[in-house]
C-alpha cells in the first residue's frame, strides 16, 4: 500500500525537510485541509510513529486523497476550481 501510495503522488510522513517533493505534497495538504493537519501528519520526522500509509501504519486517511483533489480541480477548471472540491 505504501509503495502504491507513491504512485498516485504521495510523498512519505517521515521525509528530510530538503526533499523538494515532500514540500509540493505539504502544499497540497496544507491547501486542501489547513496548516495544522499538514503540520501534524506530513511533516513528522524520521523514526516518529504514524498509523498512516504514508508512515509506518496502515491507514488510509483524508489527508491522502490529495492528489486525487487536485486532479479533479485541473480537469473542472475554470468551470470548478479545486476550492470547489473538498475532502471530508
């Protein structure tokens, strides 16, 4: 699952800060579900615990359709944007 993750364009919860990736996969968090989630989940740091896929777990949770969010607002625009769309 999390090899599949990486795929559909998540980057890990638990990567270096000069990763250029994990900095565009933070945005999109950060865009879609607010500073605080994407402090609290994708910005952990190596050997932090996290039951997400993206982590060390194996939950699928919200934060990890957000390639999935920007998708459907570049192929809406400019009838929709992608702050037509949300993730709950």
């Amino acid at each position: 699952m999390h090899e599949t993750g990486h795929m559909l364009g998540l980057d890990e919860e638990y990567s270096e800060d000069s990763n250029p990736y994990r900095a565009a996969h933070y945005a999109l968090v950060e865009e879609a579900m607010g500073g605080n989630v994407a402090k609290a989940f994708v910005s952990r740091k190596a050997g932090d615990f996290s039951g997400g896929v993206m982590g060390s777990g194996l939950e699928v949770r919200p934060y990890h359709y957000v390639t999935f969010w920007e998708a459907l607002g570049r192929i809406t625009e400019p009838d929709l944007s992608r702050a037509a769309w949300r993730i709950e």
